[in-house]
C-alpha cells in the first residue's frame, strides 16, 4: 500500500470539510430558497450547488469506508466507530436519492427550502457524528469465522441504508410536530393537551439533545423570524404544509422500507447457512423484527385505515425510533446481555459461531471461555 | 305482529375499534395460554408430539393414546370440539372480526409489543428447548441474572445523558504512561488504550452503582421475576399465549389475502401487497413445520473415534438423540489469525504490547518521534510483504558474532535435549522423529534460563558469572510466585511485586487486603472452576502446566470480599477481564518462580564471560566441571548434553516457504496439516526519509530455531510472529462421513461424495438425509476435538421461500408500484 495515500480518517476529514461547505451552502440556498418562494419565483440554483455538496461528501465517505476496507483487510463493520461510519456514508447517500426521489426541489421555491433544510441537517449530523466517531476505538479487530460471509457486507449494507432512509422519514416526522408545536403556540388551533404531548416526546425521546431539541428549536426560531415579519403562516397554509409533509415522509419511508426488510431477512438467510437455525429469538433479531413490525402498522393504518397526519406520523416516528433503539441503544436492553450480536461493543468478546457446546462437559468448553495457550512463553 | 317484525330494522353489527379488539386478542391470548398447557398434558396431543418426532429420527408411536385418556382428559376433547362447532357456527362473526382493520393492525402491534416483551425481560437458558422451565435448580442462576439485566437497564434509564452517573478520572500517572506508551506504538493505540482505561473506570463505578440499586430493589425484582416466570414471559417465544397470538396473526394474514376476487389481487395496484401476504403466509406455514419437527444440538466428534450417532440435544449433557445413522470425524483443523507483536525491551511498559494481525501489504508504523517541524513521525515501519500457509524451518545455524559486528550482546547455552512438549504441534519433523531437538537457554532473560525436566526430575538454570550458589534461592525462600498488584486509584507509578506463598495476607495501598488462598502449577478449565482448583495435590507433585492462584481481595469497609482467579498466561486489562472484576480497582497479575517454588531439585549451569570454567553445581553437593559435548549430570531420563556457549549469540535461520495444494474441485487438504505459517516482512528504519534502511526478514510460527523471533540490531525493538489463539480462530473446518447399519448390523461407509462435499465450516454446511451438520464448536486446548451442530428441521425450505417471497411483493410495492404509476402519470401529462 501507498503510505502517501490517504487514510480512512483522512478522508472523512475531507468529508467534514465539504459538510460545513455544504451546511453554509444549504443555509444560503434556504435564505434565497425563501426570498425566491416570497416573489413566487422558481429557483433551483441553490438546490444544485447544495447536491453538488451532497455529492462530493459522498464520495469522499466512499473513499473512507474503502479505505478503512483495505486497512482492516474486511468489510469495515466490526466495531462501533466502523458501523457509524458506514452510518454517515448511507445517511448522506439516502439524502442523495431521497433528493431525486421525492424531487422537492422540483415543486418550487417554498419545497424547495424543506429539500435545503433536510441536507442542512444532513450536513450537520455528519459532521458532528464523525466528532463522535472520533473518540471511539479505531483499532483493527478480527473477523470471527461466522461473519466470514458473503452475506456480511449486503446484510449491513441494507440494514443501515434502511436505517439512514427510514431515519430521514423520522426527521421529517419531527419537523412536521415541531411545526405542529409552533403553529400551535403561534397560530393556535390545537388543544393544550396536544401541545403538552408534542413537548413529552420531543423532550423525552433517547438522545433528544441530537435530533428534537435541535429541530423544536430550529423551527420555532422560523415561526419567531416570520412573526417578526408579520408573516405569519395561516392555518389553512399549515395544514396544506402538514398534508405535504405527509405524503414527503411516506415517500421516504418507500424508498427505505425494501431495503429494511432486504436486510432483516438477509440476515435469517445468512443465520440458516451458519447455524441452520434462521431465527433464534436473538434480542437484535428481534430488535430488528419489532422495528419491521412497527412500519408494517405504518403501512397499515395509512393505506388500510386510511390514517393521515399525525397519528400516521406518530407511528413514523414510533418506526424510527425503534431504529434508533435497534442501532444504538440495543445493549442496553436486558435481553441483549447474552446476545450473539454484541460483535460491535468494546471488550465483549463476539459469540458469532459458538452456537455453544454441551453443557457441563468440561472436556469440550467452548472455545471462547477456555483459557487460552501459552502464546506468551 | 308479524307486520311489525317486517318493519323491524335488522340490528346494526357490531362495529369493532381498537379497544374491543384488543379486549378480545387479550382475551383469547389467555384462553390460548390455558388450553395451551392442557394440551401440552392431553394424551392425544402427547401421542401426536411423540409421533411427529418420527419424521427426525428419534420419535416413536407408543400405541393407543386414547387408553391413557381419564375423565378429565375426555371432557377437554368434548369442549375443544364444542369451541370448534361454536366457531364454525359463528363464522361469519368470526369472518367480519378478522376482516376489520383493527383487527390487523392490533394483531400486528401485540405481536410486536409481545416481542418487545421479550427483549425486555431476559429469556432463561436454552428456553430455545420447549421444555425448559425454571426449576428449583436453575432458579437462582435465572433470578441473578434477571436482576442484573433488569438492574442494568432501569439504572441506564433513570441515568438518562450519563446524569447522575459516576464521573471517571485517569490518575495522572496512568495518562504519562499511556503518553509514552503513544510515542512507541502511535497516538491511535494510545487514543484507543485510554478509551478502554476510561471504559474500565467508569464501569466499575457504574457496576458498583448497579450491584446497590439491585440490592435495594431485590425484594420487587424477585417479585418481578416470579410473574414474569408464572405467565411465560421469561419463555415468551415458547409459550403457549405467543403461539396462539401467532396463530390469530395467521389466521388474519390468511382471511384478508384471499378476501378478493382473484382477478383482484393480480391488479397492479394490489400484486405487491398480494405476494408480500402470500410470503408472510409461506413463512409462518414454514415456521410451523419448524417448531412441530425440528430437532437441534451438538454431535461431539473427535479424531480417530469411531462413528456417533448419538448427539446432545439444545446443547445439554442430560438430552440426547440418536440418529438413524453414524457421523465419523475424517479430518479437522483449526486456524489462528496470524499476528505479530513488537516488543520494546528498553522502555519497560508493563502492559502487554498490541498485537497486529498481519495479511500481505499491512503497513505498521512505530516508534513515533517529533521530526523538525515537531509533527511525530513514525521510526520503524513494518510491511508484510508475502504470507505463506506453509513454512519449514531447517536447521538453523547458530554462530558466533564478534564485537563489531553491530549486533547485542547475547550469552546463550545450547543443548541436547527431550523435544518440548510445548512445541510439540509444530514441531520440526527431524526432531519429531528422533525426539531431541536444540534447544537455547538465555541467562540474561528471566524467562529463558530455566530449563525444566520432562518427567519432573530436576531443573537447572544457566547463569553467567562464577559465584554459581547466590543463583540459588536464599534459604527458606520457597515463595512459588510473585504477584504484580496494581490498585489503579492509587496512583502508583508501577504495579507492586509481592513475592508470595500460600496463605500469605498481602496489605495493599488504600486499604486493600489480599489473601493467597489456593494455587495450582496445573489448571485444567474442567476441573478447576473460578472458586478454587479441583487439584488436590500439593503444588511440587502437581504435573507442569498452565499457572494460577485465588486470591481473596477485601476491600476498606468490611464490603464483600472477592474470590478471583488469576492466571499466568491471560493478561486480566489485555483479556478485558479486568472489567468483570467486582474490585475493578485491583489489577492482579501473576509471574510463577520456576526456580525458587519447592520442588525438584536445582542445579545451576555457570561459566565466564569467555565460555570458561563452565560448571554444574548442585544445591546441595559438590560443583562440578563440565566440557563442551558432555552429557550433564542430572537425575531423570533427558539426558541432556551441553552443546555449545555463546557471548554474542547470531543466528542464521533457515525458513522454506512450501506451496498448499487445491485439489480440482477446490478441497484444501493442506488445510489440515500443521505446518508452521511463514511471513516475508520488510523491517525499515527511518522510513520516507533520505536515512531510510529497509532488512527483509523471514520468520515462521515455530519455536523452531527461534524462527519466529526476530530481534533489531541495535536491541531496540524485538518482533514475534505467533498464531493468535486468544479470541476467534481465523477458520476451522471439519471433513465428515457417514455410515449406515446394513441388514446384518455392520456398518458400512456411505458414499456422500468427495471431501470437498464432506467439508463443513462455520457458513458451509453438509446435509444428509434431512438433518444439516455445521461447525459450531472446537477447543484450542484439545486439538482433536470438533463440536458440530447437528438441526434437523424440514421447515428452513419453506420459511426461506417465505422470506424470499416477501422481499420481492415489498419490493413490487414499494419500489417499483410507485415508478410504474410515476411513468404513466408523465405520459398523461405529456
């Protein structure tokens, strides 16, 4: 290998650069995005540039995570700095295809500010995560024999692009009961019981402080500025935004949903080829499972029952917050003390491949659990 | 009258929402847990299990069940045919129930809440067995460990942001020493290092915090364990009330799939959902076929035996199965990850160095100094240039050196002895063959100058220097150990030696106190259990193997003491042991004195500087001169003959890197071989610098003429190319066949094809007559040993073309529904 190349860290300091870029470009595009939408001129200038942006820190988070796949000499997803990594590069690539998918910046000016607004988040919360990454453990770890496995990279693969999509489907859920939250305060219309449920969980949720607060307060600084103006919106232009941002987050949804439910039976394929057993009621299998379930009601209730806003969204959100849990918070479940899934948690010894040994048969004790030989001398 | 029953309007149905549906659900979910364990009891329904176990081998029909059926039995036949003729009658009740949206969408959302259930409260051991229950044996076990998980989450959940939680603080003088620790292996290793410190300290802290919170609450979580265990949720994915949620889950997904006309369902629109239905419906079909016929465990095959048919069935010693036919174990092996570690001598660093698992053109910096500018830059660069499956290691010449030469100083003594059993598996095949091999003693290196008889008959320690008896431990030091104790909030500036017997009370720093309580020269993982060892004989007649002692660490306070054990060879911080620790705070580690323990008798090899006056002295008895090529005088059956004497000790090895062989069809039998692995490493010095130096070195992992050892010039650094056994192997593999009993009861062979087709790894199985073999299990300490997992489960087929089928009608839905209906709605608008 080259030294003179650059590392995988390097590259994803390349990347942090061109976020920050792209976050002052989105910030630009939605002042002009907002100017544009008020003269009721279409503009897609902006949106190009921010994409550009988009575009480039994809590339630059392809070359880390190839990078990265050369220096461990595997598939870079053994430990929890590597996982988030691929994290950042497939929200980042999810932004990129929701951008043409949902083509916001094609309905005109005032769309135009919410496509802005998401890459804006996107940006930041790809820079900030890399800061995050950066104090995790780095180091190399091993393959265990189980995760030797052509399913291994499209297993992950799908499962954390379906996160990242499903995750921006959540963040528009947000935006839309942040909106929801301001309208009220500002504009009135919805009941105190309402507004007071709409604070609990957006005060309440795991790691609010990352997402919630940020966009609860993003938002009302919006309705401030426009109060400011004395351009208040009106309730019949909120709730056609609310309708919009309902039909904008079940797209999203659409386009991550495939991949969640590729990658969840991925996983099932590759168990059965390991240990001929495709579900072992796992608690990151299932985990995994629940979060499916949940946006099968998703699916439901809209397309069944009919359901729009907010209790459609309330489920949105219920789906990606259960990814969330899957992702991050899963070791902390009591039943994830004995997972075999704990592959991406520092000092836990994987027990990929040790389906176990007979019980009380000292002669044969798993392999992880005897003491190890004299490799020292 | 009758005009006005005419004019009656027929009663409105009833119209279901969520609430009364979920009443209902929860209502049958408790009906399905009553009838469930009935059943379970019903001897129909215990026939039928019986019966079913036929299709895997180990079931049987044990004749009429209705024979065994008591008055009780017989009215539990008469209600559930009463609920079927009720059910039927009422089916279009029944119909309009499942039909409802509701209905879905609450079946749906219990099931997913039931398996959150799950991830929430910790499952029992092997509740995969539908048998197991909690029991009077593993009560205790199953309620610790609830306590822990239950403890461990609300206390994460009440902490939510880390508030409250114990702040963690390095001691200044662990930050200086991961510093330099950093200026040697790179700022990455030390960020990573400090990360794990920071881990350790606050996990300790936080598991203290843990261990009170369960203590305060241990009366509600008993309380909670026991309803958790009386409704299943401990075994929910067993119970009676999942299967029947599963079943209404079922029973919906059917109704509503087939609900239109069939016309209907092919429509664009619709055909995703359809075959996303269908698939959800193959799956559960799938999953019941599974869960009435499968059968799991493990077979335990070891090289050399003679065909089992018999396998453990959930992995448990007191359940077994026999299969209809013998599995044989042809051949196994097991591979370890091959890696290197760099020592620096000079620096002293108490904590084990990295290891680097090695592949060809991995580059390892080291040794990173500030250039000009003051940017570190690395001073060693390693770089894997070839790896090799296979290396010989000839006989290697050791020679030698003179004073400026550029090379250390190496005093060294050569002998004739015994083979080492240590190096056994890898051993050279001349000196397989003869038994003897060369082997060196070091006196400079504490760990290299004691040699050791086989049968345990004396051992003898080379030294340099004429005053041969201060060699000997003074007397009455009979101390069999030394350990090395760390108390990590104290702050020391490097861990205590404490020279030790048993039974010794040690006063540690902040009011700790230890206590040697047992020790063995022999742990064998069996026998010997965390609490003490299974050995009973005193230590000098104990065989020569793997060190350990049990130490008892009191903490200040009169808190509970902690019974540990600690091992010579598995570093507690390296091995992450250290953080399951109840004293976190106490690092132990043990360095066994082979020399000065009690036991067979000592005798000391001596000579000068120059290789002269070369002597063997006895601790007790006369000194006695000894010359190049002479057999030492020492008591057992080793006969070992001192060879030659070295000061300046070089060594030119000879390493030969031989080819594996592919069979045609891909089989790898060299796989199975035990050679040495062989590595081509280019060692530079000052890399990307105008001083650059590049020294291409060739090492195996054998012990073999040090050949896995490679040592700088200038005694800097000293390089190690060892097999990594300390986690997961690289790979193993296991080649099986099978044989049948014929008519007369001799087994025979059968042909199930070529190795390749017999060869089982951990993602590739081998399949015969329904029952699949996979590689689940080995045992680096028994090398002929192979765990294999044996499933026979006929519903893998069918659940995987569920899962498959699922997959596509999302796809169909979601994916390419939305870019049909976006194309035809352009050409509308076009």
């Amino acid at each position: 290998m080259n030294p003179m190349l650059w590392n995988s860290f390097d590259w994803l300091q390349v990347a942090d650069g061109i976020c920050l870029a792209g976050a002052l470009m989105c910030a630009v595009s939605v002042f002009a995005h907002w100017r544009a939408s008020l003269k009721g001129v279409q503009s897609h200038g902006y949106s190009l540039l921010s994409t550009a942006f988009l575009a480039m820190t994809a590339a630059a988070m392809a070359c880390s995570v190839g990078m990265r796949w050369v220096e461990v000499n595997h598939f870079p997803s053994q430990n929890m700095n590597e996982v988030l990594v691929m994290f950042t590069a497939a929200l980042v690539l999810s932004m990129l295809v929701l951008h043409f998918a949902l083509g916001l910046h094609r309905r005109g000016a005032g769309w135009a500010i919410l496509d802005d607004a998401l890459m804006l988040f996107v940006f930041v919360g790809t820079y900030f995560a890399h800061e995050f990454i950066r104090t995790l453990n780095t180091a190399q770890r091993d393959l265990p024999p189980a995760l030797q496995s052509y399913w291994f990279p499209p297993h992950l693969s799908c499962l954390i692009f379906s996160y990242a999509t499903l995750g921006i489907a959540g963040l528009i859920t947000i935006v839309y009961f942040a909106t929801r939250f301001w309208s009220g305060v500002w504009v009135g219309g919805w009941s105190t019981r309402s507004q007071l449920l709409i604070l609990a969980g957006m005060l309440l949720v795991p790691f609010a402080q990352l997402v919630t607060i940020p966009v609860l307060a993003l938002v009302g600084l919006v309705f401030l500025g426009l109060r400011a103006l004395g351009k208040l919106p009106t309730r019949e232009t909120l709730s056609g935004l609310e309708k919009s941002l309902d039909d904008v987050s079940f797209r999203a949804f659409a386009v991550g949903i495939p991949f969640l439910t590729g990658g969840l039976w991925m996983g099932s394929f590759w168990a059965q080829e390991a240990w001929a057993n495709y579900w072992g009621w796992d608690s990151k299998e299932n985990s995994a499972l629940i979060t499916w379930l949940i946006y099968v009601v998703y699916v439901h209730v809209r397309m069944l029952g009919g359901y729009r806003g907010e209790k459609a969204m309330a489920v949105l959100a219920g789906g990606a917050l259960s990814v969330f849990m899957t992702f991050q918070i899963f070791g902390y479940l009591p039943d994830s003390q004995k997972s075999m899934h704990r592959y991406t948690d520092d000092g836990v010894q994987p027990k990929e491949g040790m389906s176990g040994g007979a019980q009380d048969d000292s002669a044969s004790a798993p392999a992880g659990q005897a003491p190890p030989q004299d490799s020292a001398r | 009258m009758q005009e006005q029953a005419n004019n009656a309007k027929p009663k409105p149905a009833f119209k279901w929402g969520f609430a009364s549906v979920t009443g209902v659900i929860l209502v049958l979910l408790v009906v399905g847990q009553v009838a469930g364990e009935l059943l379970s009891r019903w001897p129909p329904m215990r026939g039928l299990m019986r019966a079913t176990g036929a299709f895997s081998g180990h079931g049987r029909f044990e004749g009429s069940v209705l024979g065994a059926m008591a008055m009780r039995d017989w009215l539990f036949g008469a209600f559930i045919l009463a609920a079927l003729a009720v059910a039927l009658l009422n089916r279009a009740s029944i119909l309009r129930f499942f039909r409802t949206m509701q209905t879905g969408v609450m079946l749906i959302a219990l099931t997913t809440l039931s398996i959150l259930t799950g991830v929430l409260v910790p499952q029992i051991e092997g509740f995969e067995d539908p048998e197991q229950r909690v029991t009077v044996t593993n009560r205790a076990d199953e309620i610790n460990k609830f306590e822990w998980a239950e403890g461990y989450f609300f206390y994460h959940l009440t902490h939510l942001y880390g508030i409250g939680m114990p702040p963690a603080d390095l001691p200044p003088q662990a930050l200086a020493g991961l510093e330099k620790f950093g200026r040697v292996y790179g700022q990455e290793e030390e960020k990573n290092r400090k990360v794990q410190m920071y881990a350790a300290f606050t996990g300790r802290a936080k598991s203290d915090e843990i261990e009170a919170f369960v203590k305060r609450h241990r009366a509600t979580l008993d309380n909670a364990f026991s309803f958790c265990t009386a409704i299943d949720l401990n075994r929910t994915y067993k119970s009676s009330w999942f299967a029947t949620l599963i079943w209404l889950l079922g029973i919906g997904v059917l109704i509503n799939t087939f609900r239109y006309p069939w016309r209907a369902l092919f429509t664009f629109e619709k055909a995703g959902f359809f075959v996303t239905h269908v698939g959800i419906l193959t799956l559960l079909t799938g999953g019941m076929v599974s869960n009435l016929f499968t059968d799991r465990g493990i077979l335990e095959l070891r090289l050399g035996e003679p065909p089992e048919d018999t396998y453990f069935r959930h992995y448990r010693f007191d359940k077994r199965a026999r299969m209809p036919f013998g599995v044989k174990l042809d051949r196994f092996a097991r591979k370890e990850w091959k890696a290197i570690d760099v020592y620096f001598p000079q620096e002293n660093f108490q904590s084990n160095p990295p290891r680097y698992t090695v592949w060809p053109d991995r580059v390892i910096p080291l040794d990173w100094q500030p250039d000009a500018t003051g940017e570190l830059q690395p001073q060693i660069e390693l770089r894997v240039r070839e790896i090799h499956e296979h290396a010989k290691v000839g006989e290697s010449r050791v020679f030698e050196g003179t004073a400026d030469d550029g090379g250390p100083t190496l005093a060294l003594a050569q002998f004739d002895a015994p083979a080492s059993r240590a190096s056994d598996e890898h051993a050279h095949q001349a000196s397989a063959r003869t038994g003897r091999s060369k082997i060196y003693r070091a006196p400079d290196f504490a760990d290299d100058r004691i040699w050791t008889d086989p049968d345990g008959k004396c051992r003898l320690l080379v030294a340099h220097g004429t005053d041969t008896r201060a060699a000997f431990p003074a007397p009455g030091d009979d101390a069999f150990a030394t350990l090395l104790i760390d108390v990590l909030s104290a702050g020391l500036d490097a861990p205590k030696p404490f020279r030790v017997h048993l039974n010794d009370h040690l006063q540690l720093p902040n009011g700790y106190d230890l206590y040697v309580r047992a020790a063995t020269r022999d742990f064998k993982p069996g026998r010997d259990s965390d609490k003490g060892p299974g050995e009973v004989r005193p230590l000098p007649d104990q065989p020569d193997g793997f060190r350990a002692v049990w130490v008892e660490i009191v903490p200040p306070g009169g808190k509970e003491p902690e019974r540990r054990l600690v091992s010579e060879i598995v570093d507690p911080v390296d091995n992450g042991l250290q953080e399951n620790y109840k004293y976190k705070d106490v690092v132990v580690r043990l360095r066994w004195d082979r020399w000065s323990e009690m036991g067979s008798p000592r005798y000391v090899l001596s000579w000068d500087g120059a290789g002269k006056n070369v002597k063997l002295t006895p601790q007790s008895g006369p000194e006695s001169a000894v010359t190049i090529g002479q057999e030492l005088n020492l008591p057992g059956d080793a006969h070992l003959v001192l060879q030659a004497l070295y000061e300046r000790a070089r060594f030119e090895k000879t390493i030969n890197f031989l080819p594996g062989q592919i069979d045609p069809d891909g089989f790898d039998p060299s796989f199975y071989e035990t050679d040495a692995r062989g590595m081509v490493l280019d060692v530079v010095r000052f890399p990307h610098t105008p001083q650059e130096t590049i020294e291409t070195v060739r090492m195996a992992t054998s012990e073999e003429a040090q050949a896995d050892i490679w040592q700088s010039g200038d005694d800097r650094f000293r390089i190690r190319f060892f097999e990594n056994d300390e986690g997961f192997p690289f790979d193993w593999r296991s080649v099986l066949s099978i044989v049948e009993k014929d008519a007369q009861g001799n087994q025979k062979p059968i042909d199930c094809g070529t190795s390749k087709k017999r060869e089982i790894r951990v993602n590739e199985y081998f399949t015969y007559k329904g029952y699949r073999f996979f590689q689940t299990n080995a045992n680096p300490k028994e090398p002929t040993y192979s765990g294999i997992g044996v499933v026979y489960d006929p519903g893998i087929r069918i659940v995987l073309w569920g899962m498959y089928t699922i997959i596509a009608g999302t796809v169909l839905a979601f994916t390419v529904r939305p870019i049909v209906r976006a194309r035809k709605r352009a050409k509308v608008n076009a």
